[in-house]
C-alpha cells in the first residue's frame, strides 16, 4: 500500500478507513471493531478516520472500547478525527439548534474527550469539520497551534473547506494546514473544475476524498456510468467500488479516499482498487459519463 507523507514525521496509508458508520453495526463489540481494523491492516490500510459526532458522539467511544481491549493495535494505526460541529445528540444533547463552534474552549473540550473516549494519549491529525460562518480565525488558530504545542495533535487540517476559508484560517497560524478533506467521486466532481483541487494542488497538499463512492449512488445499476464500471470491474476481476476508487488514485493529486463499510467481506477487499489498470482515456470516458456529455 502505498503511503503519503503529510509531515516529516507522519504518513498515511493512501487508502483510508472511515468509521462514520462503526455505530450503525449491529454489532459494536471490542472484538468486531478489532477483526476490521486487523483487515485493513492486512492490506496496509493504516488510517483510522473519525469524527467527534459520528454516531451522534458514540463512535470515538467504539473505537476506543477495541484499543483498550487490544492496546498493541494504537502503534500500528493512524487515528484522523474532527471537531466543530455542535448536533442536538449525546453530550450536546441540550444544544437548541445544530450549529458549529471553532472557539478555543470548544476545540480544547473537544480534543479532551476525543482522547478520552478513543482511549489515547494524541491524535494524528485533528480536522475542523466544516467551514463556521461564525469563525475568529484568530483564536481559532492559536487553539489548533497550541494542541500542536501541547502534543495532544500531531498536525492539524480542515474539512469541506473552500479554498478561501482555507486560507483565511492558514494565514492566523504558525503550523501548516496539511489537507483538505472534501467530498470528492464521480459523483461529485466539481472540485476538479472549481478550484478546490487546484487549489490544494498548488500547494502540494494531500486531499482526502470523502464519500468516493457517492454515498453507495455509483454502485446503482442502470446508468451508462454504472454500467460503465461494471464492465471494466467484470474485465479486470475486481467489482465496480474498486474501479471508483481507482479513479481517484489514477489522478495525479494526492487523493486520499476515504472508505467506509462494516462489512468484514467489503473491507478485505478496499485494496483491489490498487490493482485496477486505468489509462487516461478510460478516466476521461468515466468523467464524460459523470458529468453527462463529453468534455469540450
């Protein structure tokens, strides 16, 4: 599995784990979440992705549960996880309205029981969830310095970032912003002309590509893109996720997908994505598919 470097002293596996949906299994046991890390470690899938609400804030709390029962298994992961948004559930469940918050006190108390609930002493990387309208990019940049200071992170980046708010928050800190987690696939494909990637690109930043599937709509059969993939999929042995993803890694960005499922059979089988062959006219012919005519 190939690696990307996103500080001098820390790389991620080019494929990611999402574990936004670790608490929609029937089965949460210690045990359970330890067999899907174990598998993706089989296939050198290093890289944990987490969010503080995901699960409505339970999921942090599962993945812990299992590095608590198998200790040995933290040195051999990566752990990403976010802050900021403020969702009427679990411990914010006295919240009115669902909202952001990047002031310091939120991030800090945030950062805490991030630790807290996965059960470890830093995080790799710590992303703010999403843009906050209500941003003093001031504190909210001396808060992420200061955890970087502290040791409790490793390096900080952003999610759903416009290349704007990227900058303005960059601009009121000392550490590097190290990437961008943006929903990216063939079925969201205006990053590739709007100027997010680029953006990104200019500054040789990793992108992790949230939902690179499009949230399961690329695997529904009947459209000439799926059918499309299919037939590649059947020619090449491997089914049509991996060649979504493939898609993906074939773009010279650093596109990091983000992958995430609870079936043990699904998982095992993230890495065929690596093995799909893709020349530039089959990337433009799945382009022209997704975006419904053929490029000018």
């Amino acid at each position: 599995m190939d690696r990307i470097e996103i500080t001098p002293d820390l790389s991620l596996s080019r494929l990611v784990y999402g574990m936004w949906r670790i608490g929609d299994d029937a089965d949460t046991s210690s045990r359970h979440v330890q067999a899907k890390i174990e598998a993706c470690l089989a296939q050198g899938i290093t890289t944990m992705d987490q969010a503080d609400i995901y699960g409505g804030y339970t999921a942090e709390a599962i993945l812990g549960n299992a590095l608590k029962a198998a200790p040995s298994l933290r040195d051999k992961i990566e752990i990403v996880t976010k802050c900021g948004i403020v969702a009427p559930a679990g411990r914010h469940s006295a919240a009115r309205v669902k909202h952001y918050d990047t002031t310091a006190e939120h991030i800090n108390a945030s950062v805490d029981a991030s630790l807290r609930n996965m059960a470890v002493e830093h995080i790799d990387l710590l992303l703010i969830h999403r843009p906050d309208p209500m941003m003093d990019p001031d504190e909210t940049g001396a808060a992420l310095d200061e955890l970087v200071a502290s040791g409790k992170v490793r390096s900080v980046g952003v999610s759903n970032f416009r290349p704007w708010d990227f900058s303005l928050l960059q601009t009121h800190m000392e550490n590097e912003l190290v990437t961008n987690q943006i929903e990216l696939s063939l079925a969201a494909t205006s990053p590739f002309t709007n100027g997010d990637l680029a953006y990104l690109q200019e500054r040789n930043l990793p992108v992790m590509a949230w939902s690179p599937l499009g949230g399961g709509s690329l695997m529904t059969a009947g459209s000439a893109l799926s059918d499309k993939m299919a037939n590649i999929a059947e020619a090449q042995g491997v089914d049509s996720a991996a060649v979504a993803v493939a898609w993906l890694l074939k773009h010279p960005a650093k596109l990091l997908p983000v992958l995430g499922t609870n079936n043990l059979q699904r998982i095992s089988a993230i890495s065929q994505a690596s093995q799909v062959v893709m020349d530039r006219q089959m990337w433009f012919e799945l382009y022209s598919l997704a975006i419904g005519q053929e490029v000018p």
